[in-house]
C-alpha cells in the first residue's frame, strides 16, 4: 500500500471489498466465478489460487479486462492500472504459464506485483520477468513492538514480558501472533504475567495425529489418519505446513538414529507434493513409509 500511494497518491488509500462474478468463456463451455477483490480507482488485489484449478482462466480475464479499462494518461496520473496477486506460488502450472503469456501482452497498461511465501515454486520463467524483492520475516523485536502498539490502541494493559512471549511463540509470524494475542485476550483478561500461551487448535491436533501414528503402526490406523489429514485440508491448513509440523511433531518422539532417515523422507514426499495435484496422496505416503520405518526399527530393537 506504501509503495502505491508513492505512485498515485492518497486515492490509493480509497479502497473497497468486493465479491465479483466472473463469466469466462472456456471454449466449449461458460465458467462462473465468484471472487473476493480489493480495489481502488488505481489498482485490484486479489488471490487467483481461491479459484482453485480454474485459476489460469481468472489470470487472463482480469488482466484483459484491467488493460480494456486502461486510464488515460493526462497530466498528473498514471497510464496504467496495478494489478496485486497473492500466493503466486499457489497457482497452477498452466496458470502460471498463462500469466507469464498475458503479462507480456499487457504490459503497458498494466503493471503487477506478484506476492508469494516460496519463490522455488514460482517458474523460472516468471521469476526471470520480474524485479525480485526478498522481504525478511518480522524480528521478535518488532512483533513486540505490534503487540504492544495494539494492545495501547485498545486501551489493554500487557504484564511485563507477556508480548515477549506471545512473539517468541510465533515463530516470527505477524498474523500469528496478533491472532494468539486475541486468543488470549478472549479467554482472560486482565492479563497476568504467567498466562499461557495457547497452540492453534490445527497444531494440537497434528501433534494428537503423530501420537497416534507413534502408538499403532497398521493399515487400520494408516486409514483413521488420512482421516485426520482430510479434515485439517478442507480446515484450509496448507499441505506444507501439515506435513513441516506433522515431521516436527515426530522428531520429538524418535530415537536420533532414525531422524535423518524420516527427515530425508518429509523432504522426497514434500517435493512430490509440489510436482503433484492431490496433496493427501503424498502425506499419506509418507505416514505409510514413516509406520515402516518405525515398525521394523521396533522389531529389530525389540523382537
């Protein structure tokens, strides 16, 4: 938003959230669409990935329909319109192929700004279009500093070293911590300086599944966790967050012997997940070959 309000001025800030329908024409058939936008005489954000796999068809629509619409370069003003999509790396593969196509074609009368948590899942051949810019993940220091700023906005008193806590938890996530200072702020306050600091609901839940996985190594308890996994996907916990705390949660519970082998495991499975479509197919596999590991590892120490 900085950076756009340098471009065109205060109107920038003059925003607006919309549900659009969008009506494609995919050759033999009519695509209807509904999206959430943000947007602004100047610019329009939005995430394509919510389309899920017909997300190249919403890459091309709105990029046609932003140049249609291009501003006239009078006096003052910008001859183009900025187009903001989230969670680039989310999109698919012919979605990304599409928008490398269309952001050529369009490129003078519309400018973009591509956002994304991992560049490797982003093609080469975007990635070599575009000026790249790495933004570090917030310090601990300046997580305080937000929790201690929102907390004086609404008039909160923190105890000393409870906003440290919250941003040591947080794992340097912004979002997280403000969501964990709102947790504990709906069940207590006033605040004290030993309050817990809770988990997600999705994180005690992931560790409940490795405590199963641990427990029982069988097809039986092999299908109650794809169960589990199912639940925290259509939940939206992304794949790779599933998998990075399913692993974590693991390591905790092994004998150092068998870490490099599982983790050498997450990772082939991770990189399949990426190159795949259905993501509860790899998590699956790798909870498969983990009981294997695991169980012959107890036959051979045990009998």
């Amino acid at each position: 938003m900085a950076l756009l309000r340098q471009i065109f001025g205060p109107s920038a800030e003059k925003v607006k959230v919309e549900n659009k329908n969008w009506k494609i024409d995919a050759g033999s058939r009519t695509i209807d669409l509904e999206l959430t936008m943000l947007s602004s005489a100047n610019h329009v954000e939005l995430s394509p990935s919510d389309a899920g796999f017909q997300d190249r068809y919403i890459v091309q629509e709105i990029i046609k329909e932003m140049a249609k619409n291009r501003p006239i370069d009078t006096k003052g003003k910008k001859g183009y319109k900025v187009l903001i999509l989230n969670e680039v790396d989310k999109l698919s593969r012919e979605a990304q192929h599409s928008l490398r196509r269309t952001m050529e074609k369009y490129s003078a009368s519309c400018r973009l700004i591509l956002c994304c948590n991992s560049s490797s899942k982003v093609t080469e051949a975007i990635r070599s279009r575009c000026l790249n810019i790495r933004i570090n993940a917030p310090s601990e220091e300046q997580i305080i500093k937000v929790i201690e700023f929102i907390g004086k906005k609404e008039g909160l008193q923190l105890p000393s070293g409870f906003a440290a806590r919250i941003a040591e938890k947080s794992n340097r996530s912004l979002r997280r911590a403000i969501l964990s200072f709102e947790t504990c702020r709906v069940q207590q306050y006033p605040f004290t300086s030993n309050q817990a600091i809770s988990p997600m609901d999705w994180e005690e839940y992931i560790s409940e599944i490795a405590t199963d996985i641990m427990k029982e190594q069988s097809p039986k308890r092999l299908f109650e966790v794809r169960g589990k996994v199912y639940e925290l996907l259509i939940n939206c916990i992304p794949p790779e967050i599933i998998l990075k705390r399913l692993l974590h949660e693991l390591l905790k519970k092994l004998d150092a012997e068998l870490k490099h082998e599982v983790c050498h495991w997450a990772a082939y499975y991770e990189q399949r997940m990426r190159l795949g479509q259905k993501a509860i197919f790899h998590i699956e596999a790798f909870v498969a070959k983990f009981m294997s590991i695991y169980k012959a590892f107890l036959i051979a120490t045990f009998g």
